[in-house]
C-alpha cells in the first residue's frame, strides 16, 4: 500500500492538462523500458476531460499508441455505442483521434454482445481477458497497469464501487457485475478493489466543489466500503489530483503535495 500524494491545481482545465502532460510521460518512459505500456482509463467529466486535453497536448506523437494497452475499470452496461457508455465517450474524446492497435483497446462489453443481458457473465469474460494478458510476475490475475486512473464521485465511489454495495466487498474476483448503483444506470460491469490494487500507480481524479467532500471523507482515514476511495490504491504510488474546489475541504496539513 502506498501513502496517498497530493498535487492541487488552480482550476479543472488546468488539472486536466498537467495530469495528460504527467500521463504521457508515464506512458512514454514504461515505452522505454519495456516496449509497452498499459492504462486503465476512467470516464465521467474528469477522465474525459484528461483525454480530450491529452487530444490537443504538444507532446501527444511522443507516445507511441501501437504499443500501448488500453482498459478500463468500469463500464456501463449499455448496448455497444451508447453515448453513456465510457469507451464511447473515450472514443470522441481521443481514442479515434490517434493510431491505436485495435486488438489493444480492451473494451468492457456491451450489453447487446455476445453475453447479452448477462452482466455477470460480461464481467467473468472481462475477467478472464485480463487473466490472459497477465504474465507470470503479475499479481492479482490482472495485468500490472502501468497506470490506473480513477473518478472520485460525490459519494466517494470509485470505478462503479458504490459505498456499501456488495462490488466493494469483493476480495476474490477482480470484475464483478454491479446491480443496483444509486447513479444511472443501475447495471454495471466494474473492476474491484483487489484489481485496482495491482497497478502500479492509481491516479484519482476530482474536480469541483462537489467533490470536495468525498476527498476530503476518503483522505481522512474512512474506511472502505464506507467510502470505496479510500480503498483505491497503488503499489508503489497513489496520486490525488485535484482542483483547488475538490482540494477545499482537504485536511493539507496531513497530506502534503507531492513532488510534480
């Protein structure tokens, strides 16, 4: 377990920039020494706005986007080309926009594919998706990302681990199909927190006053499944990066920023 890091910037345009700048350096420097990378992507307003200020960053044709594994740590399970769902917006946002590896990008499935309305069976095959692109070092029976990002919600969910629900419970499966989540819609397929756990770094993202309460919930010693992102972290680096709206309620003195 890593300690959490905090880095705040002034607003969520010029958060969304500096975490795509931090993210293509991650991206490019794991290209460097190992030939690939590997990233979970996060929606909601803040992941894509990360993809879309990643879309415009000077340094976007550093990466080398043949070589990069894209997943993701949750989804909502919608038919395939939902507005709503995260890689369809992950897709307008940059996904289309660059040379990726289609056999690469791991989409989490739809809910008119090939397991129909069977959300736990989408989640086992996700599963055993993740199982089979894992090597032999990996733990957890997931890949180990190079970086998984995640959005803090109002209520301090992560991924879709809602407080209290059965998903954030889970300490043997690494997906789980979710029912019953308080946010439209009801039905989800979601990584849980022992696969979060195997990144590397998890990177969580909040932005606005209306998240400021969760960080600061999740940042003050709040147990899990109270409050699922204080469950999410990295082994070897947990990163919050916040604007200073999300930041406002954030005991700092216990949490100093971290070095940019």
């Amino acid at each position: 377990m890593s300690a959490p890091q905090l880095v705040v910037h002034r607003d969520k345009e010029l958060m969304a920039q500096a975490a795509a700048a931090r993210l293509i350096t991650k991206i490019v420097d794991a290209q460097s020494a190992r030939g690939t990378a590997s990233v979970v992507l996060t929606g909601g307003r803040n992941g894509n706005g990360l993809l879309a200020a990643l879309s415009t960053a000077p340094a976007r044709d550093a990466v080398d986007w043949s070589r990069l594994d894209l997943w993701w740590g949750d989804e909502r399970f919608l038919p395939e080309g939902d507005p709503e769902r995260n890689v369809t917006q992950a897709r307008e946002a940059l996904l289309d926009s660059v040379p990726l590896d289609p056999a690469r990008v791991h989409a989490m499935p739809a809910s008119d594919g090939p397991y129909g309305s069977d959300v736990e069976a989408a989640a086992a095959a996700y599963a055993a998706e993740l199982a089979a692109a894992a090597g032999p070092e990996d733990r957890a029976g997931v890949p180990t990302f190079d970086v998984l990002m995640l959005g803090v919600g109002p209520d301090t969910h992560v991924a879709s681990l809602f407080p209290e629900l059965p998903a954030v419970r889970e300490t043997e499966r690494t997906v789980v199909g979710v029912h019953g989540a308080p946010k439209p819609p009801p039905i989800r397929v979601s990584l849980t927190l022992p696969a979060i756990r195997a990144a590397k770094e998890v990177w969580l993202l909040a932005a606005g006053e209306d998240k400021a309460k969760a960080a600061a919930i999740a940042l003050s010693g709040a147990g899990e499944v109270q409050a699922p992102a204080a469950g999410a972290y990295g082994r070897s680096r947990t990163l919050w990066l916040l604007d200073a709206a999300a930041a406002s309620e954030l005991p700092r003195d216990l949490y100093p920023p971290a070095v940019a």
